[in-house]
C-alpha cells in the first residue's frame, strides 16, 4: 500500500500531502518518544504519534518514514506546518488513539497483501 493509496481510504484527514505519495508503506510504527523514534523507527513506516512539533518531522526525515499519522486529536503547531510543507512531509491525522490508528494501518497493509 502507498501513501496515496492510504490518503485514497479517507480514514485520515489530511493535513499536508507530501512529495512521495507513490512510496510504499512497509509497517505501523507506535512512538511518542522522539529519541526512540530517531533509532528504531522502520524506513518507511507510518508513523504514529500525538507529537505535533517541528522536531518530529525532523525525526521523520531523519528515519526516512513515509508518513506521520497524528493521532489522538493532535495537531501540528505552525512551525511544524510550515516546515512539513517545505520538506514535503506527508502528514495525516486523526481523532482515534494512537493504537486504533496504527491497527487501522496494519489492516489495510495486510488486506492489500492478500490481493
């Protein structure tokens, strides 16, 4: 499953359509913790997290996830928009808790496989 292919259920609100919409998601990934994050997030995850501030798209870039999910009603602060929109960060969000999120994600990834 895509990026877009994720953005195209519209189970999640799109707060900034990146540049590699194309890219393939490989897992959910659960984190709030930035410094964990920054070491164990898979590439191309979605990734997780009510952390909504410009040192978590920082960790994104870093992990090379393919997108931020924002879950639990959490936004992004306006640097952080700013900033997602300049290095063109896929970022989503949500109202659901982080682990009904990323089920959601692993769900589809699975259902998509068995295709």
């Amino acid at each position: 499953m895509t990026v877009q292919d994720l953005i195209d259920k519209n189970i999640f609100k799109v707060i900034h359509a990146g540049d590699k919409l194309d890219r393939v998601i490989t897992k959910p990934f659960c984190c709030d913790l930035l410094s964990i994050a920054m070491g164990k997030a898979p590439t191309d995850a979605a990734w997780v997290t009510v952390m909504g501030n410009i040192n978590t798209l920082a960790v994104a870039v870093l992990a090379d996830i393919a997108c931020i999910i924002l879950a639990e009603g959490a936004v992004l602060d306006e640097a952080a928009l700013n900033k997602a929109k300049l290095q063109k960060i896929t970022v989503l969000c949500t109202e659901k808790p982080i682990f009904d999120a990323s089920l959601m994600v692993h769900e589809l990834l699975h259902a998509s496989i068995q295709l």
